[in-house]
C-alpha cells in the first residue's frame, strides 16, 4: 500500500471536486491518502472521504475583483502570490518531514512538489488567453509555465488531447517542449456523475462563484428566471444561508444545494443556465447536456474565452451577464446551429486509464 498526498487549490472548489474521482480510485486501490488543502476546497474534500486523513495547508489570496478589471488587480497580486508560494515550499517541507509519502499530487498549487518524492500537476491551463495588450505577458506566461512544468514527472490535463474536440481549446495545449514531454492528457475528471432519470425540470440556474461576482449575477438573473415560462430552480451557491428557501415568480430557489442534491437536479434539467467555468463545463460534458446558455464572470479571461470558444465552434450560446436578456438568450441556445459538445470518454473510463498509464507506475 502506498501512500498519496494530493493538494487542491482552494479558489473555487472545482479543483477539488475534480479531484474527487482521482481519490475514489486512489482508495480503491487500497492505497492511503493524506488530503493538504484549505477554506472550503477542504471541507468538501473532508466530507467526501472522511477516512482519509487531512492537512491545514493555506494556499494563495484570491484575486477577484467587483468589476471587469481581474487582470489588473491579478498583476497587481503577483508578489503576494509569489512568497505564498515561497512559503507553501517551506510548509511543504514540514508537512514532508513528519511524513512518508511514495507520491505528490498537486492540483494547480505551484509550490507543492519535491525533488526527492515523484509529483505530478493537474491543470487544465497549459497556455493562457489574455487581451491582445497583454500578448507579451502571455508569451511570458507560457515561458514560465515550461519552467514551472520541470519541477513534475507528469502534467494530468484534465481534457482530450488538442484538436476538435478538445474542451478547452487553446488554454489546454502545450506551449512549450516541457510540458509537451510531460503533458497525460486524462479527457474530462468530474465528480459528477450521470444517472438515469426522467428531465422533468425545465430549466436549471446556478449561480456561483466567488464573491462579489456571485451576488452581482444574482441580483440580475433572478429577476428574469422568475419570469420564464416552465418549471425552473434556480441554485444561489451561498452556503451561508443553507436551507432557505424562497420563491421568484414560477422558480423554486434554493441558497445552496449539497452536492448529491445538486447532481440531481442537473441530471433533471432540460436546460442549465450557469457561468461558463471549466468544471462545469466538465459537468455538462459527462451528463450529455445539449440546452445551455453560459454567462461568463467579468474579466476572467479563461471564463470569457471559452464563451467566446463554444460560440466560434458551435456547442453553446453565451451573453454577457451586462447585456442578457433571459428569455431572448435562451431562444438563441436553443437553435439548431448549437449542437452541444462533441461526444468524448467519461470520468469512469478516464480515471481508470490516468491510473493504469500515469500513477501506477509511481505506486504499484
């Protein structure tokens, strides 16, 4: 039996429900695993596999911002997110010390490797996609990327191999030798999963994120959600005020939906109106969904290209959440000329041929 440090980022909790099916495998294989995170990325991580034992181990400030300047301030937080990093190396080396561990797995926190112990990197994000001003930052970005990529035996790109039916177009292709030598593309990791019931609710909303952004959709979309014709539910992300529950027009709204109950209701859903972050777009991947509309945050560069992506290739129709008219934007979605992603293998069949072909060779 091995043991497995594995380390989600904490912005957002899509790094760690993609994780979720990779531990579920790990365990099965009866192998331990040890979970380093923070914040809320751990908690979840901690309620899913509560025999597994778990690390306090902050990351790096988040750079979000009310309006459309994310890549300002993000610029403007470099050198705090740099000595995070700096001290996540240093807290690493103590966590290591006290520890034995046959493998590290890091899931897009830059400082968790180590020379001595084999480590690997998940990340959809092998190149990056900024506004034409900042090409230069760009080409910088990738170059340090390569750098970064040398520190692990293996990069996990949780998408199909570049091509038609890659998922995250440009962002999920190598840019440099580096990370092309050491790049396992996986195809999609989500936890989520397909059942087989009726889609019986017409529309599903979700709006989440981090905050302010979250709130901002929410004070724009509820208002129209209320007004479309059929069954609707309309999921809030606000954890805070779990288990209230309130009506807008013809919507159930519910402020926060565990993640059983939330898997339901997107399995049920005919249509899902969500932001256009790539764990949901994994999610609407693996179920099959065809009916979406995204509404990409704000200046979030990855967010607002793959919108712009999806359009360009076909798949799904997006709107600014500055310019959306519900009713009007979910006709558009709704044509023919949106097929929805292309078929690909799911997260059962993925996981099993990442750990056949990439992690066993570490552990076995």
């Amino acid at each position: 039996m091995a043991h497995v440090l594995i380390s989600p980022l904490n912005w957002g909790l899509g790094h760690a429900t993609r994780d979720i099916p990779v531990i579920r495998n790990l365990l099965d294989h009866n192998h331990e695993v040890t979970i380093a995170g923070c914040g809320n990325a751990l908690l979840v991580l901690e309620k899913e596999f509560p025999e597994c034992h778990t690390i306090d181990f902050p990351d790096y400030p988040v750079p979000y911002s009310l309006g459309r300047f994310f890549l300002p301030k993000f610029v403007a937080s470099l050198p705090r997110i740099l000595r995070a990093v700096a001290d996540e190396q240093k807290n690493l080396e103590k966590i290591l010390s006290k520890n034995q561990f046959d493998l590290i797995i890091s899931d897009n926190r830059l400082g968790v490797y180590s020379s001595k112990i084999p480590s690997v990197f998940i990340t959809h994000q092998l190149h990056y996609h900024l506004p034409l001003a900042f090409w230069p930052v760009e080409l910088l970005a990738v170059a340090m990327n390569g750098i970064l990529h040398g520190k692990y035996r293996h990069i996990i790109v949780p998408d199909n191999p570049p091509g038609p039916a890659a998922l995250a177009g440009k962002l999920s292709r190598p840019g440099t030798v580096v990370t092309k030598e050491r790049a396992f593309f996986s195809g999609i990791l989500t936890s989520t999963r397909k059942q087989t019931v009726k889609e019986d609710l017409d529309y599903l909303f979700m709006i989440s994120g981090p905050e302010p952004q979250r709130k901002q959709l929410e004070r724009i979309l509820v208002p129209q959600a209320g007004k479309v014709a059929g069954s609707c539910v309309i999921l809030l992300g606000s954890p805070q005020q779990a288990g209230t529950l309130k009506k807008s027009g013809t919507c159930r709204v519910i402020n926060f939906a565990s993640t059983t109950e939330k898997e339901d209701l997107m399995n049920r859903a005919r249509f899902i109106v969500c932001r256009s972050g790539y764990t949901s777009m994994m999610e609407i991947a693996e179920l099959d969904k065809h009916h979406a509309l995204f509404i990409p945050t704000p200046g979030q560069p990855e967010q607002e290209y793959l919108s712009w992506y999806y359009e360009r290739k076909g798949w799904f129709h997006s709107q600014s959440q500055y310019r959306l008219s519900l009713s009007d934007d979910i006709g558009i979605a709704q044509r023919p000329r949106y097929t929805g992603f292309p078929p690909m293998a799911k997260t059962r069949e993925n996981v099993k041929r990442l750990y056949n072909q990439v992690l066993a060779q570490y552990l076995d």
